[in-house]
C-alpha cells in the first residue's frame, strides 16, 4: 500500500537520481529514496538500500554503507526478521563507532548512533524485552536532546512511552506520550496520529471510555491525512478492542478484518499475529471454538515465524484451553506442555540475558580500570624519572624511603578493603542462606493448602489452582537466585499468592495492596520477607472469623525507611494463640525466627536498623484485627536503560 504523500517527493528524487552523475550523491539518494519507502513498500526498501550498500562498499563510503545497513534492519523490522535485523543493525553501530571523527562528519556520526540505538529499541521492544528497550531509548533520545532533533526526540518520547506502557506503569506512559504529543503538535508531525492511538489506548486501560473514543477519532483524522499502513493496521486493531468493550460485536469483527486487510498488504506479521489472537479470543468467549482454533493456529504460526516467545505463549494457552472446552484432553494437554515449556524458555531467556549483560558490564569495567590504573602508572613512572634526575644525589635515600612508604600504606589499605569487602559478602551470603531456608518452609504450605483444595473443591477447580501456583512458584525459584527484588515484583507475587488462597477459600476474604507514588521503581527488599505475614493474616486472622474478612497491605517511605504494613480485620493475636493452645506451632515459629535473622542480616549488611513490630488493633474494647510493620532500610537495585523508526 503506498502513501499518496509520498509519491511527489519520491518522484523528486527518483529524478535527481537519473540526473545525478556524482558517486556519492547517487549512494545519498539511494538511501533518502529506501527510507522514504519505510512507511509505504518495504520491498522496494530493501531494494534501494542493496543498491546502496554495493555502491558504498565498492567506493569506501563508510557513512552511507551504515546508513544502508540501517535501512536494511528497519525493513527487517516490518517483515519480522528480528535477527536479521538486529545483525545489520549492529553492522552500522560498529562502522559508524569506528569511523574518525572530523568537524565535517560528527553530526552524521552522531545522529547515525542515535538512530542505531532507536531501531535496536524497537527490536526489543517487540521482543518483550522491555528494560533492553528502554535502554536503548534512552541512549538515542540523549543523543538527539543534544542535538536539538525535536522531531527524533517527539518520536522517541512516544516509543519509551510504549514500553513503560508494556510494564503496566501507566503514568509514566501518559508522561512520555503527552511530551510527545506536545512536540508532535508544535511541529506538525505526520506521526502523531501514533502517540494519539497510544494515548487512547492508556485511557481504555484505564475505562475511561469516553476519553479512549476521542483520541482514537482524532488519531482517525490524522492517520487519513498522513498515510501510514502500519499505524493504520495498529489503529483497526485497537479500535476494534474499544468496541469489542462496548459488546458492540459487529463493529469488532469489521474493523479486525480491515486490520488484516491492512497488515497483509505490506506483510506486516507481528501486526497479522496480534489481530488473529484477537478473534481468537473473542470467538472462545462467545464458545466458537472452530474459528477460535483456527484464528489461533494462524497467531501461532506467525509467532513462530518471527520467533515472538510471548505470543506463541498465549497462542499455546489458547488452544489448551479450547480443546479442553470440547473435552478434547489429549490435545489440551499437549498444548498445555508447549505453553508450560515456552514460559520456562522465557523465564531461561530472561536469566541468560542478565547473566550475559552481568559479564558484558564486567569485562567493559575491568577493561576501563585496567585501562585507567595503566595510564596513572605511565604519569607516577614519568614524574619519578623527571624527579630522580634532578635530585638523584640529593634526595636518592628519601626518595626510595617515601616510596617504600607509600607502597606499604597502599598495601595496608588494600589489606583493609579486601576484608571489609570479604565482612560484607559473608553477611550477604549468610543472609542468602536463611532466605533459601524460607523457601522450602513457604513451598510445604502452598502444597499443603493445594491438597486441602483438591479435598474441598474437586479436581477441575483443583487444575486453575495448580495453574496459579505454578506461577507463583515459578516467580518464587526466580526470586530465590537474588539477594534483593524490585518492589513491584515483590507486589506482584503477592497478589499472586493472594489470589490463590482467595480461590482456595472460596472468596471469603478480599484484599489490597497500595504503594506510595514517593517509592521508585528502582526501590528494593529481599524476597519472601512480606509472604508469611500475609499467610498468618489469613490463616490466624481472617478465617476463623467465619465471615467476610478484608487484608491491606501498604508499602509507603519515612525517613530513609521502606514501611510495610499488614493489617487484617480477624479476630486478633490473643484470640488466636487461645485457639492454638492445643495445637503444634512450630511452623509459625520457624518462619518468625529466620525472618527475625534476616532482619539481623540486612541490620548488619547495610548497617541501618530493620525491625518489626506486631499489635493487637483494639477500638472501645472491641478487637479490630492485627497489625504487622516492617520497617526495611532503603535499598535500591540496579537498572538498565532503554526507544521507534
């Protein structure tokens, strides 16, 4: 599908092109008209960039055989060639990395890197891989604030946007895509039809409909003027999840088909992959369970494909749970394993990849400190000789005397360093220990609280709840390999677990989990520290109360302190220990006890106070539940930084 737009100013420079009798103007041209196919014909793309990148490599034009390459990972991008792309792409980091820098050059060098760093980001991103992403965003978007590139920078903001959209933190989306959006007005950017759609999207998350609709017609009417078959394919998608919201069936299944219509006219595979699991899902709610499996055998293939883990994830899920509906137990299992095996490959990928950056940064380190202490032993060696020569007779004895000197101060404090650094680690790793402890401890009442539900519940109910925990548990081993957590992980692991002993005990309690907008993302605790206080709320607080029961959990900052607090309305502390008199404690004890000398563990690693507290709410007599604080001293993780065509 060609853009009407286009086609004037493709014109103007298939003209230049013919006219042109210059070497490098022709390379310039090639590569102005493959970029001008982006949004149109990436065939025709991926054809003038050949040309040149041959022209480039036979004349030695290292700036604009970069260039080509990058043309070329950006067509990839659109025919979901993730590798390939990522291949090319790193072809054109590396030239213009290692081209000279001149006067006449460094801007081209610079804006060659941002724009590498940018398309690396989208590759990413569709990836699922959304901290890479973010990384590289935000080393592209630093290049181009320097570089005063307003209209670069708009459409950046909007893909860092999309990213911090992935990981469910909506806020920060909105801020990227208002910053976007505002840029993208002042310029009277074609691509803010995009940022539009993206924002409409947040505000149907949201279920501010009435909004949704509004940003989705303006985006409509910019899309129209500014011709942009891949925005225009995402537009009909998500259009299509606006009326689907509004159980207007119709209008959902019309606008799907033009979205395909729209992706296959420019094969465009990540786009088809994620309408097809659209009307897959939506004829498996409305139990049309032939178009449901055949819309999802179709999302599946293409994931594959283009090797998306996510959503041949969800394809396998999908059809697990469709054969299962048609009593179909042979094939539901079968998919059932493909799902389970690509979230393990998935949760591996995951771990592989910190791993390998964890190596990445320490060799980079090591190299610059070697590197550094290098050039500071050249500059002491220099500054010797210069001395030595000028005061050889005269100061030879006290020279060698101050250098002894310095050696064995440097010596001592290098003694010093290596054993406090040696205290540390021990304290880490002793604090390790006793979180590993915790595990089998939290996994033997999960297992007990399973074979209570089978009992109670019967096996179909029993299945979803083994499904659930597998993911906790599956969280739970991740987890059990670090020292410190972010806070959201720790969050979302217990609104896993909360929802599984909702399931287990019928609904008869419910709960929330708050977090003040003061913590960062970057904030941290340790794993499994917040789990057994929400267990013994439930179990010793909210279920004997035999009636609907409630459970907050708070995590808020005071004073350089990360606070939780766990507070349920059960039948309080006392209560509890007398209806226990006859029964064996010892796994509360044993769960009290290690998480007591974590807390002397993280004490004595940061040398800052962790301590708990534990209280009976009591008002005019009446016993109102328990509260439980941790008061945890502020910890942070490490991050990595994070970017669109």
């Amino acid at each position: 599908m060609h853009c009407v737009s286009q086609t004037p100013v493709l014109d103007s420079l298939k003209t230049q092109l013919e006219a042109s009798n210059i070497t490098l103007d022709k390379v310039k041209l090639l590569n102005t008209i493959s970029d001008q196919y982006k949004y149109s014909d990436p065939k025709e793309m991926v054809n003038y960039a050949n040309k040149a990148l041959e022209l480039s490599k036979i004349n030695s034009f290292n700036l604009e055989e970069a260039k080509a390459y990058l043309n070329l990972g950006t067509s990839n991008i659109i025919f979901g060639d993730y590798k390939k792309a990522l291949d090319q792409f790193t072809n054109a980091k590396t030239i213009f990395e290692s081209e000279p820098k001149t006067s006449v050059n460094d801007k081209d060098i610079q804006e060659g890197l941002a724009q590498v760093y940018a398309t690396m980001g989208i590759v990413f991103s569709e990836q699922s891989n959304y901290s890479k992403a973010l990384s590289f965003y935000l080393k592209s978007v630093t290049i181009y604030e320097a570089l005063k590139n307003e209209i670069k920078c708009s459409r950046l903001y909007n893909n860092i946007g999309v990213v911090y959209r992935s990981q469910n933190q909506l806020a920060k989306a909105l801020e990227y895509f208002e910053k976007s959006r505002h840029l993208q007005a002042k310029l009277n950017d074609p691509n803010i039809g995009i940022t539009l759609t993206n924002m409409a999207n947040i505000y149907q998350k949201q279920k501010a409909h009435n909004k949704a609709f509004e940003l989705y017609q303006e985006a409509k009417l910019s899309l129209d003027k500014n011709p942009n078959p891949r925005a225009l394919g995402e537009w009909y998608n998500n259009i299509g999840l606006y009326y689907q919201s509004q159980n207007d069936d119709a209008k959902t299944i019309e606008y799907w088909s033009k979205a395909i219509t729209t992706f296959e006219g420019f094969d465009d595979k990540f786009g088809l992959s994620d309408t097809y699991l659209f009307l897959a899902e939506f004829y498996y709610t409305r139990n049309h369970f032939t178009k449901a499996e055949l819309y999802s055998k179709k999302a599946l293939n293409l994931a594959k494909d283009i090797n998306v883990l996510e959503a041949q994830s969800k394809s396998q899920k999908l059809l697990s749970d469709i054969y299962d509906k048609q009593g179909k137990a042979g094939l539901a299992l079968k998919h059932f394993r493909a799902y389970s095996s690509i979230q393990d490959s998935l949760v591996n990928e995951a771990n592989i990849r910190k791993s390998v950056e964890a190596s990445m940064k320490y060799e980079y380190e090591k190299k610059e400190l070697l590197e550094k202490e290098a050039e500071e032993k050249e500059a002491i060696k220099l500054a010797e000789e210069t001395k030595s020569a000028r005061m050889k007779w005269l100061f030879g004895g006290l020279t060698a005397l101050l250098l002894f000197g310095i050696g064995f101060l440097i010596y001592n404090r290098f003694q010093l360093k290596k054993r406090l650094t040696l205290e540390k680690e021990l304290a880490e790793y002793e604090q390790k220990a006793l979180h590993l402890q915790m595990n089998p401890h939290f996994v033997f009442n999960c297992l007990g609280s399973i074979s209570s539900f089978i009992v109670q519940n019967g096996t179909d109910s029993a299945i979803k709840y083994l499904s659930k925990f597998s993911k906790l548990m599956r969280l739970t081993l991740e987890y059990s390999k670090e020292s410190l957590i972010p806070i959201d992980r720790e969050i979302e692991s217990l609104q896993n677990y909360l929802e599984l002993e909702q399931l287990r005990f019928n609904h008869i309690f419910n709960f929330s989990i708050t977090k003040s907008q003061d913590i960062e993302d970057d904030v941290s605790l340790p794993p499994l520290l917040v789990q057994p206080f929400v267990e013994n709320a439930i179990i010793h607080g909210v279920i004997p109360k035999k009636e609907m029961g409630h459970i907050t959990i708070d995590f808020s900052l005071n004073d350089e302190q990360l606070i939780c607090v766990i507070i349920d309305d059960g039948i309080g502390i006392n209560t509890s220990k007398k209806n226990k008199e006859n029964s064996v404690v010892a796994h509360k004890s044993m769960a009290l006890d290690i998480i007591k000398k974590r807390l002397e563990m993280i004490t004595s690693s940061t040398a800052k106070e962790a301590h708990i507290s534990i209280e009976e709410l009591i008002d005019n007599g009446n016993v109102q539940g328990t509260k439980v604080q941790l008061n945890l001293p502020l910890q942070y993780i490490e991050t990595r930084t994070p970017v669109s065509i």
